[in-house]
C-alpha cells in the first residue's frame, strides 16, 4: 500500500519533473567556453541525475548553486553567497578568461571561480558527487566547488588537516535559514594534537567533537555504527591528511553541515517517508547543555544526568568565584585547593615537604582542549612525562591516539555516563587521600615482576638441564636398504583396536558409526623400509616432538613419519585412545594424520607428505618471498584461521594447538596452508580447556605472555600466535628478526608504525604495491587485536574469521602493547621451546601425501 502510493507520488512527480524540465528545455549540457550557458530557470543535473546545478532563490535575490534533485529544498553549495542578483536575468557561463562566472543582467560579473588558467579553452561538468569540476582542454582541473565549499559537508567531499597550517574552517553557516551569505558560524577542523570538529561562533568556540580517535571522535561517545556514519581520516601525505565521509550506502543521499543558527546536524533522504521523502537527522550537535563549550569554566567538570546542577569542579578544586557558581553561573570555573609541590619548589615557598605530587583518576570523561601529544620510549610512561614538566596539569594515554599530555588550565571537560576516556589530573599529594596509593602499587608491581622474573629464569636453566640429561637416542643412522615384502599395516591389530576402543571413542565424539574412521596402525617394519631405517637423508626436520622423516610406502605413495621423542608419559591404551580422536579431525586447513606406528617404546605418527614444506621456507626466504603474492598470503591467513576455529570449536574435541608458528604451517602443491602438529599437547599431557600446566610448550616469540609467564593456556593463547603468524605473514619478516631493534620485536614494531599512521609499510614491500590497501590494513589491525596482552581482549577464532572476510566488521581498536610483551622473545634464543620439548633453530615439521 505505502509503496503503491509512493511509487504513484514517484510517478507524478517524475512526470511534473519531465514536464517542468522540458518546458524549459533542460539537456545536461556541459559548459564550455565556445558555448552554453546556464540562464535563471535552467538546470542542468549531475551524472547519475543525482545533483541539479541552477538558480535559485526569492524573486528579489537569486542565487547560484547546486542542490540534491529531490523534491525537498536542499542547497549544498552556492557561488555567488554574498552578492545575489537582484533579478532573473542572471546567466552562469564560462568568460572568456576560461573562468567560471557568474554575470548579471549587465554583463557585469558578480561572481568568478577566479583561478588562473593557462589555456582558455576550459569545460564545466558537474560531476556525480554533486561537484562541479572546471577543467582545460588537457583534463588538468583548474577548480572544483568542493573546494570552496559553503556549509555542507559532502560524501566525496575531503577537508585538509595540517598541523602547521593549523585550524581549518572549512565551512561557513548560512546567514539565515534563506540567507546563504556567511552567518556568524563556522565550522572545521582544528589539527592540534589528534584532529577534532570544531564550531566557532565568530572566534570562540561553541562546540568540539572531541580527538580523532582514529574511529570516533572521543567527544561524542555515542558515534558509533549507522551514527559515526562513514567519517574517515586519510594517511598522511606530505604532513597533510584529510578527512573524509563515505557512505555506508552509496545510494544515500547525506549531508553534514553547518546550520545558519550555529547547529551541527547530520541529515539522511529516507526517500519513504513522509510526502515523497524527508531528511531524517541522525544527530546534531551540540545536544545538551553539556556539550557548549567549556560550560563549567576551567577545570569544572559538566555532567549532563545531574541536571540541573550540571557542574562540579574537579577533585582537589574548588569554585573560582562561590557566590557565582552556588548562584549556577560557572563560567569563572574552578581553581586548585593545594599548589602542587613541583611549583612551590619553583616559587621558593619554604614549608614542610608534603610528598610528591600525584595523579587522580577521573573515568568517563570529553577529555580537556589544547591537549599535547607525546611521542613515549618503550620504557617510558606517559605519566612520568607529565611528572617531569610542572606545568602538566594532566594526562591520559588513549587508544588510537597515544600519550596525550595537557598544560595550564582544563578547557571543557564533560563527564559521560557511558563511553569517554580516563582523564588522570595532577594532583598534590595532600588532597590523594593520604597514602600515595599510585607509589604502592607501583612497588608491588615491581616485586611481582621480579619474582616472575627470577622463576622463569630458574625454571629456564632446569629446562636446560633437563633437556641435556634426555638427548633423544636415535637407534640407528646407518642407511641401509631392506627391501622385503611387509605388510604395511598390521591389519588385525588395527580391527581389534578399533574394536577395543569403540565404547570410548563412541562417548568422546558424538560422530555417527559409519563415518567412523579406522586407525590404521602401521607395520613398524614397513616404516623402517620406507623410511631407510630412518636415514639422516631422509629427515625432514627435526620437531618440538621428535624428528621427521620422508618416506615412501609401497606403490609410491609418501609419507611423513613423526617418530616421537621418548618422553611420552602417556601409557599405550591412552595414546592411541588419542590417535583415532586425532585421526578424526579433519579439515582441509589441517595436515592429515594417516596412523601411528607402535613397536615397543618407539611410537610414530604417519601424516600426509607436503611437497612444498613448511610456511617459513617462503616467507622468510628472500629469493622465494616473492612467489607469496597478496592473494596467496590473504589465502594462507584465511585457510590458517579456518583451521584453528575447526580446531577450537567445530571439531568439538577443542584442542588448543599451543604451538603455532609458521613452521609449523605446511604448503600443499596449491600451497594450501595446512597445520601440523596439532594435538600434541594433548598426547604429551594436559588436555584441558584451561589451565595452568608446569609443562610449558611452545615457541618463544610466539607465545602469549600469559602462557610464557605463567604457564596459562587457553584458545586465547593460540589466538595470540595467530596474531604473530599473521603479522609474520603480511611483514614477510620473522618476529624474533626484530629482537636487537629498538622496537624488540615485530608486534613493537607494527605498534610504532600504527602509530604514526604508516602501518601500510609493514607490508613486505614485494607486495606493498600490488596488494589492495584495506584489506592489508584490515589484516595488520586484525593482527593487532590478536597480540594483545590481556587475552579477554582477544578476538575468538571466530570473530577473526568474520573480521578477515567481512569489509562491514568495524574492527575494535587494539590496546598498546606492554612492554614484557613487547620484549616477545625474552630467551636469547630463537626458536625455541621451553621444557622438555625442544625444537631446532631450522624446525621444520613436514608432512606428506597420501592419495585421497
Ligand atoms: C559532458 O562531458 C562528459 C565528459 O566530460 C561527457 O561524458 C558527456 O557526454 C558530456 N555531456 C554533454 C551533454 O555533452
Ligand atoms: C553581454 O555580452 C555578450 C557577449 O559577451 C553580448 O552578446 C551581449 O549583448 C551583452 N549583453 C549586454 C546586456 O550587454
Ligand atoms: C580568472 O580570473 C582571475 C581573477 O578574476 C584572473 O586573474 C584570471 O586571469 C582569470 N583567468 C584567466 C585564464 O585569465
Ligand atoms: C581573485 O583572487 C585574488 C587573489 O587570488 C583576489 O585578490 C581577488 O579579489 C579575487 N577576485 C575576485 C573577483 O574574487
Ligand atoms: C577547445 O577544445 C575543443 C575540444 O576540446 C576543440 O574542439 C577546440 O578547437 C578548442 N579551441 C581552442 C581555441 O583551442
Ligand atoms: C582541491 O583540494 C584537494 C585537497 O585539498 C587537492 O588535492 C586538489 O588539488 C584541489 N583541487 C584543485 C583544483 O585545486
Ligand atoms: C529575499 O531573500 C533575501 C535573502 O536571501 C532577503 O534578504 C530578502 O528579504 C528576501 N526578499 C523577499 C521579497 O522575500
Ligand atoms: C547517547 O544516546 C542515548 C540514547 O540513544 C542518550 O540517552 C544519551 O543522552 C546520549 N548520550 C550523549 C552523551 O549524547
Ligand atoms: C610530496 O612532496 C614531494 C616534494 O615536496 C612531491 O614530489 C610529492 O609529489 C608530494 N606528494 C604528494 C602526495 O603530494
Ligand atoms: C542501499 O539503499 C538502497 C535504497 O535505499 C537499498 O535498496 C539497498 O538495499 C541498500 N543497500 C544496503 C547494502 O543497505
Ligand atoms: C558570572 O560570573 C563572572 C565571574 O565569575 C562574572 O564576570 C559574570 O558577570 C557573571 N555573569 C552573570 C550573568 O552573572
Ligand atoms: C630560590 O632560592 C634559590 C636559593 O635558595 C635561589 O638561587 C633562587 O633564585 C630562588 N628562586 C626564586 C624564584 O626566588
């Protein structure tokens, strides 16, 4: 019904529209010198019909400009603002300096676009986007209207932000809500510190969105989803970036502007609403008390839910001015109750010493104007730098923006019920409360630090101990060929097993009887055949487990033997209990274990072979690094992460694989990632969700820095070496490369240049050029989020998956790294595993193929 009736509406209104333009005689010209000209009541629409360029305004005062081609009034853009015709015989054209002019009833040129232009053959288009493009004959743009914009902000549209040329009012209010010459607002962006909106009323601020925080304005807590609506801010490029607004549709029609009674206000067409369509606002701003500039004066804090007494001053100060502010006029503000110590050592005040000045926290708040941005060492902290300068009044460390510091008085601070940052504010140490809290806090951190310290450094050097005491012994390296007929797998073994072991593999997995695999258990002596009695020729690599072989079967099939270190604590039952559950997983991510091979205390596993070995022999390789085009690494990220969410959740057995790494990643012939090594954890002890296991396994570099220091393991912890990996992957550069840098490690590294915004130059740079940007930058972010310190922070396998695949995902900001984490690779050594079970520097686990 609703859509009968609009589609009726659409249908007159088209044919009023046709009837009015033709009427007219409306084609889309394109202005030129030689030829056409616009007169008043022509028009000429955009391509994709979606902007009309005209005259328009009341009889007495006509104006040029352009509008959205809808039936509401809608003026984004005007020439002449500030000199209309008084009459209808102005015309538009292009003079014949080449400019863009608009004259008047007398051939006097009221308006001109002004530029200078080396041919005078120029054309005019007004473009989709609603901007009217001046060009020469060559196609070099001389002038475009989004650069000389009014009061609307449009999608297209980019607004300049350099911190040395400073504020930016880009956009002008209208004078009155039919006036377009220049009100008393404007609107912009001041650079200083992270970019901020900001609404001047003539020179003074009226309202300010708040520090760019690279994915809202931290002012405006509530800007998120549908309500951010698109706004971005560009790279740097030559110290300049720009700010941006995308839809997330690109058929809505949006505007941003400035409105002529000094009013933000962000509009959406919702063509189905209302009498042929409405703008609907999703939000204006300033919107509450709160949000005008600095209403509670300096260093008062405005919380709108405590209207009407909206004001407090911030702990530790009092009202300026008390009669004033109980009266509820603030603006005079707060002043400090206590001088800190810092400045009365500056000003000589003798007196008892009353202790160090300290920090209070405030959470939830619009942090204060006139913010300074501190670049911070890796050992250093953003408080210490305030400490250092008396003058900071103040500090916060933001996510997205980094150390920000403030000196002097606090401007418009705002307290939000949800969202906003934690503001710290300097304080003496008087009005703390007594005792330094921060100090003891302080002290114990460092104890614990220590102590964990010293116990990974003892367990460390018992682990040594340890491993030198158990050097595997390899019975025999003597290559010698056999070649008898044997049996491959001991069959009756393997049925009786099967049979054996059905009860517990039926109450274990859920998995339906017919699709149950068998185990084949292979002839020990077979495996000795294939593998020419273990030949050093034949080993692969040499794993956390045990060493691995290559061998070939009778009738050519290859195979990877894992003949496993001795230390197994698991009896036979329980071992191979695990096996056929280990047999069981399939995935086309993971390496196929094909069976095991049991003779007396040697137990092996026969996986698939893999032609193309392992990830590391590619990525870190620089003659072959190039054969990892983007595709091919987005492929490996992508496969890899499907098989670790198989592993985490859909195998429903949940294994926690607690050693991934890129040499653990093998390359099908389609170089096809598959993981190996899964499962082990399981086999060598400790199969649990969770838990806090003496028995550390893993690769420094790639483990998280619960799991290294205290020996905690969760899914959480393999999302932490997917994180590494993924890096690794996009970086083409080895986590532990980094470990004599001054970033430490890799993730020090990617946090450094997401910082200065320059992540894009993580990306290896045999594929920099080639691969599309914001996937890579999706990838590095979704990297970051893997590698974060506090593992509830962590994406879930399946969350990464859906971040990897999605383009719609707005991706969460990582935290900063801390610095224990940042320091990855804290062993001097580099690959290695703590414990029992050690890997060699060139650990390379492979695998091989059995036909499918
Ligand atoms: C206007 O110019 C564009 C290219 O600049 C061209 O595609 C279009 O056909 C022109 N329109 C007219 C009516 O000449
Ligand atoms: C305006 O100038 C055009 C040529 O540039 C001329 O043809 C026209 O007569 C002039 N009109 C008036 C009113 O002077
Ligand atoms: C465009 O206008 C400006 C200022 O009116 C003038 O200096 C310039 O010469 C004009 N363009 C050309 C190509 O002459
Ligand atoms: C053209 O621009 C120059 C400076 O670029 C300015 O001085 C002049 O007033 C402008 N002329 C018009 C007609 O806007
Ligand atoms: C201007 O450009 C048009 C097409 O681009 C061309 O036909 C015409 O000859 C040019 N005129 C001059 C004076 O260069
Ligand atoms: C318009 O502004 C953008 C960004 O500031 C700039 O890259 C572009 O060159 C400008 N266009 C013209 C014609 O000056
Ligand atoms: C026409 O609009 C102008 C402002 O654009 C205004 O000052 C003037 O009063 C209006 N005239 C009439 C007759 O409405
Ligand atoms: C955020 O939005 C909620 C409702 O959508 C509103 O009640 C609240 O006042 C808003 N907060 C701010 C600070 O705008
Ligand atoms: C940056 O500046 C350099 C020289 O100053 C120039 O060659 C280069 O084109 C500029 N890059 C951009 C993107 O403007
Ligand atoms: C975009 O908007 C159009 C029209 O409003 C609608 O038909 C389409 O489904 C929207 N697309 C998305 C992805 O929301
Ligand atoms: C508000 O207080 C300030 C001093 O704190 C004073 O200058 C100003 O006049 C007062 N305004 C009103 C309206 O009382
Ligand atoms: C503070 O005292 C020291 C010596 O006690 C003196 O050198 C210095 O000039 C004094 N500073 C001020 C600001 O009075």
């Amino acid at each position: 019904m609703g859509i009968t009736t609009t589609n009726q509406v659409g249908v007159l209104l088209s044919f009023f529209f046709i009837s009015y333009f033709l009427s007219l005689f409306c084609h889309a010209a394109n202005l030129s010198t030689q030829g056409n000209s616009i007169k008043d009541g022509q028009t000429v629409k955009s391509e994709g019909e979606n902007f009309e360029l005209g005259f328009f305004g009341n009889s007495s005062a006509r104006y040029v400009g352009i509008w959205y081609s809808i039936p509401e009034p809608s003026v984004i853009w005007v020439a002449n603002r500030e000199k209309p015709i008084s009459d209808k015989s102005g015309v538009l054209s292009i003079g014949e300096n080449g400019n863009l002019t608009v004259f008047d009833g007398n051939n006097v040129s009221v308006w001109s676009s002004n530029v200078s232009i080396a041919s005078t053959n120029t054309t005019a288009k007004l473009d989709h986007s609603g901007n009217l493009i001046l060009s020469g004959s060559d196609n070099k743009v001389y002038w475009e209207s989004f650069n000389v914009s009014t009061d609307t902000f449009l999608p297209g549209m980019k607004v300049k932000v350099n911190a040395e040329e400073g504020e930016n009012r880009f956009f002008t209010s209208w004078k009155s809500a039919d006036d377009p010459s220049a009100g008393a607002y404007s609107m912009g962006i001041d650079p200083r510190a992270s970019p901020q909106i900001v609404i001047w009323e003539g020179e003074n601020r009226r309202w300010r969105s708040g520090h760019w925080d690279r994915q809202i304005f931290s002012g405006v807590p509530n800007m998120t989803g549908s309500y951010l609506y698109g706004f971005g801010l560009s790279d740097s490029e030559n110290g300049s970036r720009y700010f941006t607004y995308t839809p997330i549709n690109t058929t809505d029609k949006l505007k941003f502007r400035i409105r002529w009674d000094g009013y933000e206000e962000q509009l959406r067409w919702d063509e189905y609403k209302g009498d042929g369509g409405e703008w609907t606002l999703i939000q204006y701003q300033p919107s509450n008390d709160c949000d005008f500039y600095n209403k509670c004066g300096d260093f008062g804090v405005c919380s709108a839910a405590d209207s009407p007494n909206i004001c407090k001053c911030m702990k530790g100060f009092v009202p300026r001015n008390a009669d004033q502010w109980n009266r509820g006029n603030w603006s005079g503000g707060c002043v400090r109750r206590t001088e800190l110590q810092c400045q009365r050592e500056i000003s000589n005040v003798t007196g008892e010493n009353d202790g160090e000045d300290g920090f209070f926290d405030l959470p939830c708040m619009k942090l204060p104007d006139f913010a300074d941005l501190e670049t911070l060492g890796f050992t250093e902290d953003c408080s210490d730098k305030c400490l250092k300068n008396c003058s900071c009044t103040a500090y916060t460390n933001v996510n997205g923006i980094g150390c920000m510091i403030w000196k002097g008085d606090l401007v418009d601070v705002q307290h939000f019920k949800r969202g906003g940052n934690t503001l710290h504010i300097r304080l003496a140490h008087s009005e703390l409360g007594g005792k330094n809290k921060l100090s003891t806090l302080v002290i114990i951190i460092i104890v614990v630090a220590g102590v964990l310290v010293l116990g990974v450094f003892v367990f460390l050097l018992w682990r040594f101990k340890t491993k030198q005491k158990v050097l595997p012994t390899v019975s025999s390296t003597s290559c010698r060929k056999s070649h008898h007929d044997l049996p491959i797998f001991e069959r009756s073994t393997s049925r009786e097993l099967s049979t054996d072991l059905s009860g517990s593999v039926d109450v274990t997995i859920e998995g339906d009887q017919a699709s149950r695999p068998e185990l084949p258990l292979f002839n020990f002596n077979c495996v000795i055949t294939a593998t020419d009695n273990f030949c050093e020729e034949n080993k692969l690599g040499e794993g956390g487990f045990g060493a691995v072989y290559k061998g070939n079967i009778p009738g050519g099939q290859e195979i990877a033997v894992k003949r496993l270190s001795r230390r197994s604590t698991q009896g036979l039952d329980e071992f191979k209990n695990e096996i056929i559950l280990l047999a069981k997983l399939q995935h086309r991510n993971l390496v196929r274990l094909l069976g095991c091979c049991i003779q007396g205390e040697e137990k092996m596993l026969i996986y698939e072979y893999m032609p193309n070995k392992s990830l590391d022999c590619f990525l870190f390789d620089p003659t072959k690094q190039t054969i990892l085009d983007w595709r091919k690494r987005f492929t490996i990220i992508e496969g890899i992460a499907r098989g670790l969410l198989y592993l985490h959740r859909d195998s429903r057995l949940r294994i926690i694989h607690r050693d991934l790494k890129a040499s653990n990643i093998l390359l099908d012939e389609d170089m096809n990632p598959k993981i190996s090594d899964f499962g082990m954890a399981r086999i060598f002890g400790g199969n649990q969700d969770e838990a806090n296991t003496n028995r550390v396994v893993g690769t420094y570099g790639y483990m998280s820095p619960e799991y290294a220091m205290e020996g905690l393991f969760s899914v959480k912890s393999d999302v932490y070496s997917f994180g590494v990996l993924l890096l690794e992957i996009v970086s083409g550069r080895r986590n532990t490369s980094f470990r004599l840098s001054e970033y430490s490690s890799l993730i020090g590294y990617v946090w450094h240049l997401w910082n200065e915004e320059k992540a894009m130059e993580l990306v290896d740079p045999s594929i920099r050029d080639s691969c599309p940007r914001d996937e890579a930058l999706r990838c590095i972010q979704v990297g970051m989020l893997c590698v974060q310190d506090s593992a509830t922070l962590r994406p879930t396998m399946s969350s990464v998956v859906l971040m990897l695949e999605s383009e719609a995902v707005t991706l969460p900001l990582p935290r900063q790294p801390n610095f224990t984490s940042m320091r990855g690779s804290f062993v001097d050594t580099e690959s290695h595993t703590a414990g029992h079970e050690i890997a060699s520097s060139n650990d390379l686990t492979v695998t091989m193929v059995f036909g499918r």
